[in-house]
C-alpha cells in the first residue's frame, strides 16, 4: 500500500460531520482525519461517537452514551440515565421478582448473579452504574447481623464481597466514569474501614473517587439519605474534572400530599390489632428515652425514609385518616415517593414495597448524571480528540 489512500462514497453525514470537526479544531481535513484513524488504531475506543444512529457530541448538545445497570433492582438508574441520553447495553439482578419488574418495565431480563458473569463478557461502556447491596453496610443491617452474633461488611462472604466482584469488572473493563450508590452510613461503618477500603480500591484502580451524601427531599417529598460515589478514570481524564453535585431546583419544595391517591383500597388501614401495637410499642420505647417508634406524616411537609422493610407494618410512614385508624402507603404511592411516578406494579404487594424500599430516586440520578454528562461532554470538547480514550 502507497502513501495515499483513496476513500470513495463517503456519505453526507460523515463528510458534514468531518467538516464541522476539522473547522472546530482549526485543522485541515487530512489533519482531522488522520488524528481520528491514529486514534482507531492505537487505543480502545468507547461508544461515545460511534452509535451511528445519534448525532456526534459537541455537534449537538445531545450526548449518547452506553451504560450498564448492576445491581440493577427495578432500574432506578437506568430510568434516569435512559433520560439523559444512555443507552443501557448489560443489565444484572438476581431477585427473580425485581428481574419481573425490570422485564416489564424496560422489555430486558437482568443476567443473574453478578459473581457468575465473566467480565470480559461485558460489552464495553461509558458509565457503570451499580447500587451495590447496602444490607450489610445498613444500621439495620449491622445490628441485626451484630445481635444474630454474625460477621458483616467486607467479612460476610455472602454479600461484602460483591465489592470486589464489582471492582473486578471495573479492572478489566475500565469504564471512563463509574456511578455507584449506597446507604449514607457507609462511610461510618465499622469505624470507617470499610469506606477506606472501596476508596482506596478504587483510587488503586486508577480513578478519580468524588462522594457525597445527598438528601433526596429537594427532589421527592421523603427524607432519604444516600451515599453517592461518581468515579473519573484517570487514564483518560488527566486531571481531575471540576465535578460538582447538583442542588434541588430553588423553589422546588415537594409535599407528600402530591403522592397520595384519592381512593385507597380499605386494605391499606391499619387493623385496630396492628394499630394497637404500634401504639404500646412506641409508648414503651419513649419510656426508655427512645425515639423509635411509628411516623405518623405531616401531609403538607416530607416522610421518612421508605425502608425495604415497609411492608412489615408500614410503621415509618403511616398516613392519618379521619374517624379511622392510620393507613400505610399503597405500593403506587410508594412509587411516587420514590420518583417513579405511575408505573404498573406487576408484582404482590409485598414484593412492591420490597422494591421501592431498596431503590434509588431516579430524580437524584437525573440530577447527579446531568452533571456527569457535562464533565464528559467538557471533556470531549477540549481534548481535541473525537473519542473519550481508554488504554
Ligand atoms: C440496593 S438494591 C439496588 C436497587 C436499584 N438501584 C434500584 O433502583 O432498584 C441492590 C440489588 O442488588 C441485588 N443483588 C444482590 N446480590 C446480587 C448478586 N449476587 N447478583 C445480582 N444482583 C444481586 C439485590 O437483589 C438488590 O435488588
């Protein structure tokens, strides 16, 4: 082969897309090509670009990207991320029931358990996104493994562990931005080890590691804390990128009236049984000079924080109800708590409140990866490259 090569038919959307490029950059043609063929040929190439079917970033101000869902409960991010652009290409749930939801929700079936996916399997992807298991890094769950006498977090073989299954797909597929989620005591639990070992494997893994609590009140009408932990790979973002967290939308004051349905089934209120109970225990605990008890809301004010516990009792959300005992949330209020709006419910109830109690806010999500969309948008503007790279 010669010096020069001869490309015939180069279709219209290409040749615009070279024009607008090499003119942006203040190159001529053969410079602008040529540093995308050297590009092609030298590293790994995400899907940043190369989804044919949606415009080119920094042409528009629509980004495409890839991700994949792990962990993926009922898709709390992939709705959020789905919104912003993303295209989901992998998914992983084990829970059958949240696997029905997921299938009927977004039409896919999760792979099964994490820890029998070969990583390699995985197809390549901007942005990881996973809220990993956070029942042994919970309150809840720490004291109950505690009092059942048993280990937790990094030594429970069962779920701790699935940090590093996690950390190993990070290794060997090396996604340009991670978006994980988890309970806001992570970094308290058990004496801040094991905060200290996810932040060090994922700085030894090379990453830019940025985490924030953030309450998503701004967002939904439900106090709920979480930890949210958004990742940069510095092998292909060299210096750290001026990531900021996003703030609630000033003046956006969600109440928990705008969740509730007109006309609740019956079955939702509380036997005089149940409601006779709660009342003794809480009684009982205030004595002892305990708070924990059930929450009886303020309509016109934020919940509690939704548990996957919820269905227990409903004890931490109870709604009152004139010349009647409180009622609990129906599932279609839970998942308006959660930001999921009205989505059919095809599980049992049980299964439902199960769900929801575990997920994470879409909204939260949307705002959080609007920023991550920004950081990745900035980026591919200023590198002078037409890919996001990764070795
Ligand atoms: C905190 S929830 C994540 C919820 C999700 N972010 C959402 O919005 O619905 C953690 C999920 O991990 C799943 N999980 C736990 N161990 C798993 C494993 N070994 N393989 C796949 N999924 C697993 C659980 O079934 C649970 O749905």
């Amino acid at each position: 082969m010669g010096d020069n090569i001869l490309v015939r038919k180069i279709p219209a959307d290409l040749r615009n897309w070279i024009e607008l490029e090499r003119q942006q950059y203040q190159m001529t043609q053969q410079e602008f090509v040529l540093s995308v063929l050297k590009d092609a040929s030298t590293v790994y190439q995400p899907t940043l670009t190369t989804n044919s079917t949606k415009q080119v970033v920094g042409v528009t101000n629509y980004l495409p990207f890839t991700f994949i869902d792990l962990f993926a409960g009922i898709g709390g991010f992939r709705l959020a991320l789905t919104k912003l652009g993303g295209t989901c290409i992998f998914s992983s749930e084990w829970d059958k029931y949240s696997q029905k939801t997921y299938k009927a929700w977004f039409n896919e079936l999760p792979f099964g358990d994490i820890r029998q996916i070969d990583p390699e399997s995985i197809p390549n992807h901007d942005i990881l996104a996973a809220g990993f298991p956070c029942q042994p890094f919970s309150i809840a769950g720490v004291s109950k493994k505690n009092s059942l006498g048993k280990a937790h977090g990094f030594d429970d073989i069962q779920q701790g562990n699935l940090f590093f299954v996690l950390a190993n797909i990070i290794r060997v597929k090396r996604p340009p931005v991670l978006f994980l989620e988890n309970v806001k005591n992570l970094k308290s639990h058990d004496h801040g080890r094991t905060w200290k070992v996810i932040k060090e494997k994922l700085e030894e893994l090379d990453y830019w590691v940025n985490a924030k609590v953030i309450d998503a009140s701004g967002w939904v009408p439900q106090h709920r804390e979480r930890i949210y932990i958004v990742c940069f790979d510095k092998r292909t973002f060299s210096d750290r990128p001026d990531f900021v967290y996003p703030v609630p939308e000033s003046g956006s004051n969600p109440i928990f009236a705008d969740i509730l349905e007109n006309a609740p089934d019956n079955k939702y209120t509380l036997t005089d049984h149940l409601w006779n109970y709660l009342q003794k225990y809480a009684e009982k605990h205030k004595a002892k000079g305990n708070g924990f008890g059930y929450g009886l809301v303020d309509i016109n004010k934020i919940s509690r924080t939704l548990s996957a516990r919820y269905y227990k009792d409903g004890s931490e959300i109870l709604i009152p109800q004139p010349n009647k005992n409180p009622r609990r949330l129906t599932p279609l209020e839970c998942s308006r708590l959660m930001g999921f709006e009205d989505r059919e419910i095809v599980v049992s109830d049980t299964q439902a409140y199960r769900q929801f109690g575990n997920a994470v806010v879409p909204k939260v999500v949307e705002a959080i990866g609007k920023e991550i969309v920004r950081v990745i948008d900035n980026h591919y503007k200023s590198s002078k490259r037409c890919l996001l790279k990764t070795s």
